[in-house]
C-alpha cells in the first residue's frame, strides 16, 4: 500500500459549494456534539418522515453513526439497538467504530463489551473474505484491540493468536496518516507478550519502541507497568525512560537541525519531495508566502480578527489543517506537549483551519477535545497551501526558519521534531 501523508488540497470555491439542504439532513445531524441530541434529532425527523420500507437503506447513514457514538460511550445496548439488522458501515464509519474501541480498550470497565463488539466485527468481516487495503487495515486495529481486551480479560491464548494474525495483515501502521497507529500496535504487542507472561521480551518490545520514538504517553506507561514486573522494584526505571527519550529527542534535534532555513526572503516557496513514488526525485509545493507574517490577518472562532504581528517577539508555529484530515489532528497530541512546555516562554502555536465553516470547526473541536488555539484562514489566502497537514515556525522577527508537512508518525516524534525547531530557533536568535 502507498504511504499517504498528505490530504492534497482541491481549490476553495470547489471545497466550499453547498447544496440546498432539508428541514432534516445529515450534515446537521453530524454537526451535533452530543449523542442524546443526534438520537432527539433522528427521532423528530422520523416522526416527520417516516421509514420508507423499500428503501431499507434510507437512514442507514445516521443509524451507524448513532451507533457508534453510543459505543463510544460504553452503552452497549444502544449500539445493539441501531446494528440489530447488522452493521453495515462505511469506511468512515469503519474508522470511527475502531476508534470508539481503540478509546473504550483502555479502560478496564469496557473490556468484556470490547472483546465482544470486536470478535462480531472481525467474524462479520472474515465472512464477507474482503481483500480491500483499507479496510484490512481496520481489520488489523480490530484485531489488536480484541487481542489487548483478552490479554486483560486473562484469555492469553486467544490474545496471542489474534496479536499474530494482526502482524500479519498488511496495513497502515509505517504510513503516518492514523494517530500512533504504530506506537498502539506496539503497546498491545506488549500487553499480551507480558500476560502470556514473556515479560522481558515485552520490556525489550517497549525499550526500542521508546528509543526510536515510536511511542507515546500510554506505551511509556506500558514500560513502566512491565518493568516493575521484570525488576521487582522502581530502581532505575526513571534513569531508563529518561535516556531513552533523550537519545530519541536528540536523533530528530540532529535531523531538524539539518532543515533550518537561513535565508527566506520573502516571497518563498515552501517544497517537499513528491510523496508520489512515481514522481520520485520531483519537488511539491506545499505553501507560498507572500507577504511577512507581520502582515497576516486571521480571524479566531469568535469571528475576531487576529494580527500576526502581534506576535513578533514570540516564537510562532502555524500549522493548517482540515476536520477531515485525519493525520492533521493526529499531530495535535504532539502539538500539546510543546505547548505545555513553553507555556511560559515567548512562544505562541495556532491550528489554521482551511476552507471550513465555523459551525463544522467548533463542532469537531468539542467531539475531538482539541485544546489548541483554532484560527481559520477560510479562503486560503494566507499562505496558499497546498497540502495539510502542513507547518511553518516562524523566529521572533518574523523570518521563516522551519517549515515541513506531514504527519510524523507518533505523539513523541512529533513532539520532538517540534521541540527540537524552538530550541533550534531560540539558541540562533
């Protein structure tokens, strides 16, 4: 499979045509945040319109999406109640359920309604023998997330041979497009290899997972879990995790490092490699600048204007995104860690949101708990961006010094290679 790491951008009047919507319609429906209010508003629409019995699938949109948001939230009768004829999802429905068990896996009051949602998913999927690359990849998330539920249930055999058959399965994982899908796979990995009581190979498994960043705050959490069990004790263990991500945190400093931008008069142009194999050795564009930073304008959720050059003095990082692009708000865990660490230094990142409405950008926000500064740049005129996610860090005069595009692949190697362009940035002013 192809690694995709970019949602390339169509042009902004295209992105934005509306068609005339009903009374009662689907992109309303999704815009609500709360379960309760998607069940009220389905319920209303079906007393206005009423189920056409030759049209089987006439709500099936809106029934799976209830049915995974009440999965979400551990409800595994309402689930049940909207998948009682059988699921039928769609691929973004597909990444939505294994999301809800993905979130639900962790903790170990759902682990009895995980191991059953996942088995029926994965045997309804096994039925229909599917061989399409993407949704094999959500087969692999199932799989490791049934494998962790039994692993914690103390069903070692079955979580040993459901880990397996997800190695096997050719997937996403090296793609950098899901969130820490690679990072996830490695902290199930150990969970089972630890239950099957194969603790110091799952202490090994964790150690090279956290040395080459593919890691992130759960999978460190792992690495503690296992490592008392391997030690019998706490000695050491924090000297470990602490060289661990410094070797990491210093292998992306010196790669970053590399990327610095000396020079960017404006206007610049901001190239990448083509991520197409096909066009291997042929350079992308991803943003054109054209103006200083000090002479942006954007405007906030409120609708108020924001002024870039306000910000001159502060280390600036803005990044452009879409609700719709799954490995930009993949980065945004990454980006949070940065945040709180230079919270009280003169530095300042906001999450640009391209060709969207506010009403969509708010109601995604509230669903996926984002806790960035959100600014939005609807008709892309700022930076003219091509790709997202795409990034650039700016010093505190203005100048461009970083810039790159792309999901990195794990909360930590994110987190690093952002890091590592402050510190970069700040020992050069």
């Amino acid at each position: 499979m192809k690694k995709i790491i970019l949602f390339l951008l169509i042009s902004s009047s295209a992105w934005a045509q509306q068609t005339n919507k009903s009374k009662y319609n689907y992109d309303d429906f999704k815009l609500l945040v709360k379960v309760e209010d998607k069940e009220k508003y389905y319920q209303e629409m079906l007393q206005e319109k009423p189920v056409d019995k030759a049209k089987d699938a006439q709500y099936s949109d809106y029934r799976n999406l209830l049915a995974v948001e009440w999965l979400a939230k551990g409800n595994l009768k309402r689930y049940q109640y909207y998948t009682k004829n059988g699921p039928e999802f769609s691929f973004p429905d597909l990444i939505d359920f294994t999301y809800a068990l993905e979130y639900l896996v962790e903790d170990s009051k759902n682990l009895s309604l995980v191991e059953q949602v996942s088995r029926e998913y994965i045997e309804r999927l096994d039925k229909a023998k599917t061989n399409d690359e993407l949704t094999l990849d959500r087969m692999q998330v199932l799989l490791e997330v049934n494998a962790m539920a039994n692993a914690r249930l103390g069903n070692v055999d079955v979580a040993l041979k459901n880990i397996g058959r997800s190695s096997t399965i050719s997937g996403m994982r090296d793609g950098m497009y899901f969130k820490d899908s690679k990072s996830n796979y490695l902290n199930r990995y150990a969970i089972v290899l630890a239950a099957a009581g194969q603790q110091q190979k799952a202490l090994d498994l964790l150690t090279e997972a956290v040395r080459n960043a593919d890691s992130n705050p759960r999978l460190v959490a792992t690495l503690r879990e296992v490592y008392r069990k391997v030690k019998g004790n706490d000695n050491g263990l924090e000297d470990l995790i602490k060289s661990l991500q410094d070797e990491a945190y210093q292998k992306y400093y010196k790669e970053v490092e590399k990327l610095y931008i000396a020079d960017s008069k404006i206007p610049f142009q901001g190239d990448i490699a083509d991520p197409n194999p096909e066009n291997k050795g042929e350079k992308m564009t991803v943003f054109t600048a054209k103006q200083h930073a000090k002479d942006v304008s954007l405007t906030d959720l409120n609708g108020k204007t924001v002024n870039l050059v306000d910000y001159q003095g502060k280390i600036l990082v803005l990044d452009f995104w879409t609700t719709v692009c799954t490995p930009c708000v993949a980065a945004f865990a990454g980006f949070e860690k940065v945040v709180a660490d230079y919270k009280k230094d003169e530095f300042q990142l906001f999450v640009v949101n391209l060709f969207e409405k506010q009403p969509k950008i708010k109601s995604s926000i509230a669903k996926k708990g984002i806790s960035l500064d959100v600014l939005r740049d609807e008709p892309n005129k700022a930076y003219d961006i091509q790709a997202t996610p795409t990034k650039i860090v700016f010093d505190s005069l203005g100048n461009i010094r970083f810039y790159g595009a792309g999901y990195a692949g794990s909360t930590d190697r994110e987190y690093y290679k952002l890091k590592a362009m402050v510190e970069i940035i700040k020992a050069r002013s």
